[in-house]
C-alpha cells in the first residue's frame, strides 16, 4: 500500500492509539512548514489555561492561547487569516497565514480590527526533523487530512471536541472512539 505524503496545510489527527503522551494524544495539527529539512505546526485543539493579555499586557481583549507544541514552549506562535492587515506574513494554505509583526497585531487587536475568528496564538510549535515525521506516519501515528477548511481550522474550539469530530468524519474504525473518554481507564 502506497503511503501518503503529507503537504504544508494538511491536518495531521493523531491515531487513537496514541495514548499516554500527554502532548500529542487526541491533537489535531495544523502542518505550517514542510520540506526536505523537516515540518513545523501547531496543535489547533489544546488550550492553555491562561489567555494571552495574561502573558502581554498590552492586549486589551480576550484570546486563547494554546499549546502549539513542545518546542519552543516560551516563543509566541500565530496562524490568520488577515494578510492584507498583516504584512509578511507566509501563506500555509488556503487563506490561513502564518506570523507577521506582532507589534501590528496588537495594534489590530486593540483597535477590533482583529477578532479570535481571525487569528489564533500558540506557545510553542511541534516539530520533526526530515526522517522523523515520514518514520511517524509509517508506524501510523498520524492520519493525514487533507481536506480541512481555513474556518474549521481557526475555529476548532467551538465546542471543545474538534478530535472526536475528526473521528466521526473518519468513520468506520474510528467511529467508536469518538464517544470513547480519553482515559480508557474511565471507560
């Protein structure tokens, strides 16, 4: 069976079977960079239970943080969908961009020209050296998706089970770990 080949912009979901690392069980990545070097992204699913005008006080507004990874973990991270109010920012795919001057995103922010539906903020990134994400699909640790939409992806916290989504859109096999808890042991 040919393997897929993941692209900058497709959604790695974690396998079920990925259970006891704490990071990367049940999360959904968005794939930010990819080539011959190796990948970066963001987990889109984790929050943290802190809000970043507690981290930079001089956003006035409310915004979520989340665990983008466990790299990095004290760098500031940032995937939009505003280029044309965000100079330099790199376009992964589809209307979603990543980075920018972060001194005019508080700016944007400040001024409500910038709302959490356009932008998302991560501490820390995930990361994988040029063998090491091939080696991980290989042993079927990430389903890759390639289909998921620039809202769906900003807006994967609404209700708090962007995962189990993903699993039921998978069907079959992974239908019944949708309802599953994430601690087996709950079950």
């Amino acid at each position: 069976m040919e393997r897929l080949q993941p692209n900058r912009g497709d959604v790695l979901i974690s396998e079920p079977s990925t259970i006891g690392d704490l990071t990367f069980n049940r999360s959904v990545i968005l794939l930010a960079h990819l080539d011959a070097d190796g990948a970066v992204g963001f987990i889109i699913n984790k929050p943290l239970d802190f809000n970043l005008e507690e981290l930079i006080p001089e956003i006035s507004e409310h915004f979520k943080l989340f665990n983008g990874g466990p790299v990095e973990q004290e760098n500031l991270y940032f995937i939009h969908d505003v280029p044309h109010l965000v100079k330099d920012s790199i376009e992964i795919k589809g209307g979603i961009y990543w980075g920018g001057s972060f001194e005019r995103i508080v700016h944007l922010i400040n001024t409500k020209q910038i709302t959490s539906e356009n932008i998302k903020f991560f501490l820390g990134y995930s990361g994988w050296d040029a063998s090491q994400l091939a080696s991980e699909i290989d042993l079927n640790t990430w389903i890759i998706d390639s289909n998921t939409k620039s809202n769906d992806i900003l807006n994967s916290l609404k209700d708090g089970q962007y995962w189990q989504q993903k699993m039921k859109k998978l069907g079959g096999e992974y239908l019944l770990w949708s309802n599953a808890p994430e601690n087996p042991n709950n079950n």
